[in-house]
C-alpha cells in the first residue's frame, strides 16, 4: 500500500522518538485505494467503471534491525473486511522469509519476526498475503503484496579499504600541497539519520600534515620540509561516523607518507686540493686515482660530471666520470717521463647534470678543487731510436759484412750501459749476428735472395746493470737482387723430328727461366753451341727460341737421336749462360707430321704387331725363364737340405733321424760312447725321457777289445762331413750304423744247439730284459717238457 506524504512523515517521526511503539493503524490513502472501495470513473467509451473495495487492515510496515527482545518482534497484523472473528477465515503469509524469518497467526493475521535482522544484510522484504475461507480454501480476498523496510541503526564504524596507506609528496613543497586522499565507508543507511555521516581527522603527524573533515584529501602544513633532514613520516587519520558527535563510531588507517627528492643542494668537495702519485712507466690509459664530490641530493638530482678546466697537465690527464658510484677517475693521456716533468696540477670541476630552476637561488650547483700529481722515477727499460728498421743488403755481399746498426738508450737519469742480442727464434739459421755493445748487425753466413728474400729479426736491447729490463725492435732486412744464377729451359722438352722433314721446318720452340729478378725484367738470347749441319736455332726475341732443320730427310737407321747444345744467356750484369742439350729422335710420321713410330727396330716386325703386343709377350717370356730357374733352385736345395732346420739357432744341435729302435718295450737309449772308445764301457744309464716299468740292473758284459775296423770307418766319415759344403759351420753330431766284427753278446743262433741241448742253460735269457722274454720262454720251456717226459 502507498500513504500519503504527510502521514509518512508523522509515521518516521514517531518511529524515531518511539521505537518501541509498533501498534499503528494507518488509513488508506486516495493514491492507493482498497480493491473493495467504490469509485467510479468515465472510460475511453464513456461508460461507467466500477472499482470494488479492498477490505485489508495494515498495522505496520518499518521493523527496526538488531532486535535484542527475548520474544518474537511483533511486525504487524493482517485483517480482512470478511473477518466475522469466527474463525472461519484463515490467513496465508508467502515471499520473501515467509514461514521461516516471518510467521504469521493464521487465526488472527499477527505477522512476527523469529530472529534478529539486519539491514545491513538486506534493506527490505517484499511478502504476499491472502485469506481463504478454512472449510473451502477458496480465497475471499485477492492475494495482495507488501513491503516490510528494516529499519537502520548506528550498528557499523566506519571502515577503510587498506589498514596502509603509502604515499609520497616532493621535499620543499608549500603548505597545502596535496598528498593523499583517504576514503572511508560505512556500511549503514546513509539515507535515514547520520549513521553513514563520517568526519575525518587527524590523530598522528601533526604539525607536518593535515586533513580536510569532509573528504578526507591529506595536505602538506609546514613549508620547506626538507628530505635531508626527514624523509619518512607517519600520520593516522581516524574516520568518526554520527558527523564526529559524541557516540559516533570511528575507524582508523595508517599512511606512511615519504618526502621524494629535489635537486636543491650543490655539490661540494670534501677538500680543495687532492694529491695524487703515479709511476713513470704507467702506460696510456692507466687510473692513476678518483675524487669525488658530495651531493646530500639522490638519484637523479646527484648526477656530476668531472671535467679538468685547468692546471699545466690538461694535455697529459684525463677525467672520466663513474656513473655508477658518481665518481671522477682520473687517466693517463699521454707517457709521461720523470726526466722531463715531475709535477702536473689540475683544476677539477664536479657539476650537477640536472638543475631545478625553482632553487637556483641555492647556487651555484658545482663546486671545484686543485689535483697534483707527482710522477715518480721507475727503472725503465731502454728505448730504440726508431719504432722499426729497414736495411736493404745485395745477397753477394761478403760474411762479417755490417748490414746496419740500432741504436738504444737507457731513458733513467743513471743512463746505465745497454747489452744488444738476437732473439735467435727469428733467426733459426743464425744467417746474422750482432755487436753487443753498439748494436752492428752483420752477416755470419752467405746470403742467397733465392732462398729467401726477406729476414724479419727481432732485437733484444737489455740493460748490464738490470737485464730484466729490455726492450724488443723488429728489424726488416731485404736481400736486393744480384745476377748469379745462369738461365735454363723453363721444362723438359721431348722433341723429334720426322724422317721426311725439309729444311727450315719447325720442330720445336723452347722457352727458359731464370731464378733472378733483374730491376728491367727478364731477357734470354738463344744460340747454339757450335755449328750444326741439322739443325739451327732462331731466336724470336721474346725469351722463346724456335729449332728449325737445316736440311731434307732424316733416317733413324742411320741415326736415331740427335743431341742439339743449345746456349741461354741472359742480359745483366755480369752476364750468366748455360747450355742445355735438347735430345732430338727421328720418327716415322705420316702425311700430315703425326708422329707414329721412333724405334729403328719397329721396321723389322710385322706390321699388324704394335710395340705394346711386343713388350707383354717379352714380358711373358721373362716370368717364365723366372719361374723355372726358381723351381731347379729349390730341388736342388730339397737334395742339399742342412742338418740344422732353424738359421736363427747357432748353438750345438742333435739332429735327429727317423731310425727304428727296439719297440715300445725298449727302455734304454743308444749309448754312442762304445764307438768313440770301446775301451772304455760305462755303466748302462736309465733312459729320462719315459718312466721304467721294471728296474733291474744290467748285466755287464766284458769290453770288446779295440776295433781298428770302426776307427777307420769314424775317421772317414768324419773326414767326409768336413769336406762337405752343406754341413753346418759348427759343431754337430752325427750317427751312423755300422756292425762292426762281431756282437758283444756272442751268437744266439740255435743251429748248434742240438749238439749241446744238454749242457745250455738259458736262464741269463731272463736277466737281458724284456726284448729277450719270449726267447727265454721258448728254450726254458721246451726243456722242461723234455724232462717231464
């Protein structure tokens, strides 16, 4: 429902003075009338409209926030022109909360709030209401909706988006300046009382800052704050809610406000003069020191530059300025040289790059000092006269012969003597040498420009007294040109000449070269030797010569080569020649001069058969005669084998052959010693080479007397092997089988052993070892048998 102006008025008045009165009838106002009201109004046809009466009874609309009662907060009631009081109507609350932050009495329309409510949370409520007959649920009224505004209190303080606040404002700057503006809200009404009226002020940083109650703009209230006395400022502001009255609600917030720099102090040097010491031998570009001048100001507003105005050094000093640290260093510009100048003075200027032109009254923002540099004495080494030297020599010129000389000098005040030497790394084949004492350099071996034209030295000149001190120079020396090489043909010429030449026919042109190099250039005459009835020589006086024939035909049967002396010579001074022999063959050409053959042998051989054909089949014959000369020399040497197999061993050798010994029950080793000297008969020896089976001993048998048989067959064979071309030079043994007489053993034949079965006793056969077992067993036996029978 809407209610006039007037009675909304009176309602607010009497909410505010009387919060505690809710009970409220309002009348129905002529802007909004009941459904149920009758009026009547003229429509667009002119007929008559009927409005009907709204029979709803309001008692509230506003409910104040925070509500601390212990019952339900009453909100208001609904009643219906319908409502007999019976009971038979009942009342329905929908919307927004209904049923559960606003219930209603069914019975009575009573409308309550079941807990506190905030504004803040939500300003207002929109609800629908009707009622509707109990027994039939039909609705006797038009469902009808309604707005219940919560109204505000002074539950919130005021508040400010950050809790620091950061800001800065120029040093110097006048009172007023600006700095900052802080905002702070409130979360009440700010339509309904002085809730949401805030007033700032100032509680910290004063007499510095201040504020503006209204709009909270922070202002600069002392002039000339300077950023060298203070740079950092704290100043809180407290926001008070209630237009700053008494009970108001306020918050407060920090701002950290700093003073930025301005170029408003000069630079100023700590002292007005500075010395400074530097050596002698300090090279260009050497810092021989820095100053620096004091600004209070930062960044930007501190930026020098150092120049030298003036002093009697400026030629020979430098100043550089150090952006980083602000400071002058101070270089070298030019060598300096204690014997010439001890003392310099400077007159150094450090000024502001950038200048405020509101503090020129501050000025001048540049300040200067006196620099003195004292050079001090150091040992140097000594100094050539020249940078490089140039020394040209004609290569005929004699050893010991002075090409030139350096000359050095000690620059100290001492003026110490100087030692000359050759750095022999560039002079590897010591083709010079130096005078250590004046510095001549003269030459130690020959010289040849054609070996080398130029000879870069490098000279050392080291002072006696201090021979660390020293001093390198490059000295260039080039070999000028003499004429001492005779001129030769520039290549090889093979040159022929065809069997049906004629005379005056071109059969070559030569060319020569000389390995000297004449300041006019080259120049060569050709001539010949001597008279030459075949052959003649026309110089063409362009360093070439053309050989021409003297006469028709030549014949290769008759003379096949012709050697032609050709004499070169050259034209400076003195003048060198040599003669060169071309080698001229005679060949067989065809019509038009191409040559086919050369070889006065090629007329006997068929035609079809080329001179390649001829050397392949010679060839062939060759390995064939190689081939068969190498396989009769190796039969030969397969009958003449040497006894010795290896030609690396030289030492005493055995050499074995293939003779076949007892068997495999033979376990003693042929002793050689009863040929040497049967006299002399050792005792049988165990073979080492295998392991016996059986150990017994061997009968010995009596000494065959001395055999003059055997002697004379040893010596003779030995006498053969002396004599023969294929025995080994050095000792060696050699076996060989001879019978001799008769055996050691006797006979063993049993032809007579008929005669003498009786009286024979074989039993020594056992004693002999086990070649003779089997002969033992057969006679042993059979004479058992004979007894047994």
């Amino acid at each position: 429902m809407i209610i006039q102006q007037g009675l909304l008025v009176v309602l607010l008045w009497v909410c505010l003075l009387h919060p505690c009165l809710t009970a409220m009838v309002f009348s129905r106002t002529t802007d909004q009338q009941p459904k149920s009201f009758a009026a009547r109004g003229v429509g667009n046809e002119g007929k008559a409209l009927h409005r009907q009466k709204r029979g709803w009874m309001w008692n509230q609309f506003f409910l104040l926030e925070e509500y601390t009662g212990s019952d339900n907060q009453y909100v208001g009631k609904l009643h219906s022109d319908q409502d007999k009081g019976d009971g038979s109507l009942k009342y329905i609350l929908s919307g927004d909360g209904a049923g559960t932050l606003f219930v209603i009495d069914e019975r009575t329309g009573d409308i309550h709030a079941t807990r506190r409510i905030d504004r803040e949370e939500k300003a207002y409520y929109t609800l629908r209401a009707q009622a509707i007959n109990r027994r039939t649920l039909r609705p006797v009224e038009p469902e009808s909706e309604f707005v219940i505004k919560i109204h505000d209190i002074n539950d919130n303080e005021p508040t400010f988006p950050e809790e620091v606040y950061t800001a800065s404002v120029p040093e110097m700057s006048v009172v007023g300046t600006s700095v900052v503006q802080v905002t702070a809200t409130d979360a009440d009404d700010p339509s309904y009382g002085n809730s949401a009226r805030i007033i700032y002020s100032i509680l910290q940083g004063q007499p510095y800052f201040s504020v503006e109650p209204e709009t909270g703009i922070i202002r600069t209230a002392l002039p000339n704050m300077n950023r060298e006395n203070r740079e950092q400022y704290q100043v809180v502001i407290q926001a008070k809610d209630m237009g700053g009255q008494m009970g108001g609600l306020s918050g407060t917030t920090t701002v950290n406000i700093t003073l930025t720099d301005v170029n408003d102090n000069p630079p100023r040097f700590p002292q007005s003069s500075v010395h400074l010491r530097i050596p002698e031998s300090s090279p260009v570009g050497t810092a021989i020191g820095t100053i620096k001048a004091s600004d209070a100001d930062i960044g930007r507003n501190a930026e020098l530059e150092y120049r030298i105005i003036d002093g009697d050094g400026r030629d020979m000093f430098d100043i550089v300025t150090q952006k980083e640290t602000q400071e002058g260093v101070i270089t070298v510009r030019k060598p300096l040289d204690y014997e010439n100048r001890r003392l310099y003075t400077l007159k150094v200027e450090a000024e502001n790059l950038y200048v405020d032109p509101r503090f020129y009254y501050l000025g001048p923002f540049k300040d200067t000092t006196t620099v003195k540099i004292s050079v001090e004495d150091v040992d140097e080494p000594p100094i050539f006269s020249r940078s490089s030297y140039l020394f040209e020599i004609h290569e005929d010129i004699e050893v010991g012969t002075i090409i030139g000389t350096v000359m050095a000098r000690d620059p100290d005040s001492a003026a110490g003597p100087i030692r000359f030497s050759l750095d022999r790394h560039t002079d590897l084949d010591r083709i010079f040498n130096i005078h250590s004492g004046n510095g001549s350099i003269y030459t130690s071996k020959m010289l040849d420009r054609e070996i080398s034209q130029w000879h870069n030295l490098s000279v050392i000149a080291a002072e006696i007294n201090n021979p660390k001190e020293m001093t390198r120079v490059s000295v260039y020396v080039r070999i000028l040109d003499v004429n001492d090489n005779a001129p030769q043909f520039a290549v090889f010429y093979d040159t022929f000449v065809c069997e049906n030449a004629r005379a005056g026919q071109l059969i070559q042109t030569i060319s020569a070269v000389d390995k000297d190099d004449p300041l006019g250039g080259q120049k060569f005459f050709f001539s010949l030797a001597a008279v030459n009835p075949n052959f003649t020589v026309q110089d063409n006086e362009d360093n070439t010569a053309r050989i021409l024939t003297r006469r028709n035909g030549f014949s290769r049967h008759e003379i096949s080569t012709y050697l032609l002396p050709v004499v070169i010579s050259d034209n400076d001074y003195p003048i060198q020649s040599s003669t060169g022999t071309l080698t001229i063959r005679v060949c067989a050409c065809d019509s038009r001069g191409n040559m086919q053959s050369c070889n006065a042998e090629a007329l006997l051989l068929p035609a079809g058969l080329s001179t390649g054909a001829l050397i392949a089949i010679l060839l062939c014959i060759i390995i064939l005669l190689v081939i068969v000369v190498l396989f009769a020399a190796l039969k030969r040497q397969r009958k003449k084998e040497p006894l010795i197999l290896s030609k690396e061993d030289i030492r005493d050798n055995i050499v074995s052959y293939n003779d076949e010994g007892g068997g495999e029950e033979d376990t003693q080793a042929f002793d050689i010693g009863t040929l040497r000297n049967p006299a002399a008969i050792e005792d049988k020896k165990l073979r080492r080479d295998i392991i016996p089976e059986t150990l017994f001993i061997p009968r010995r048998t009596p000494s065959a007397p001395d055999n003059t048989d055997v002697r004379d067959f040893i010596n003779q064979r030995l006498k053969e092997h002396d004599n023969d071309p294929s025995a080994p030079p050095y000792d060696s043994l050699a076996t060989y089988a001879y019978e001799g007489n008769d055996s050691i053993a006797e006979s063993l034949s049993s032809l007579e052993s008929g005669t003498t079965e009786g009286d024979q006793n074989y039993d020594y056969l056992k004693e002999w070892g086990p070649r003779f077992n089997k002969l033992a067993e057969m006679y042993g036996g059979g004479e058992s048998d004979k007894d047994t029978s």
